[in-house]
C-alpha cells in the first residue's frame, strides 16, 4: 500500500474566549484570530463551535 503524501498549509487550534493568556500566546505565535459571528472581550469568536453554548476562538497559522 502506497500512503500519498500530506502537505499541511494551514493549522488550526482553538481557545475558550475569555482565555487571554491563550489568545496572546496565539498571537506572539503567528496565529490569526479567525473573524467569527460575535466578538467577546476583543477576541472574535464563533459561536456554538463545540456544541450549544459552547463558543471557541478559532486560530489559524499559514505554513510556508
């Protein structure tokens, strides 16, 4: 069996919103804040994300 090679471009994390520490660790990183539905403490947030209730903040890092 042949396994096909796997370039990853982008990675992905997540954080609870009022995790700041998380959120600028994230950031000193290179991560971006992907844009959400709502904002929450200056952080953009995606609600629902993990299930009802449950908002994350979504991060992304683009691979060279």
């Amino acid at each position: 069996m042949m396994l096909a090679a796997c370039v990853l471009r982008r990675l992905h994390l997540t954080s609870e919103p009022d995790n700041q520490e998380a959120h600028a660790s994230w950031i000193a990183l290179g991560f971006v804040n992907v844009p959400g539905d709502r904002e929450i403490n200056g952080v953009s947030v995606i609600s629902d994300f993990k299930g009802l209730g449950r908002h994350r903040a979504v991060y992304q890092l683009t691979l060279d």
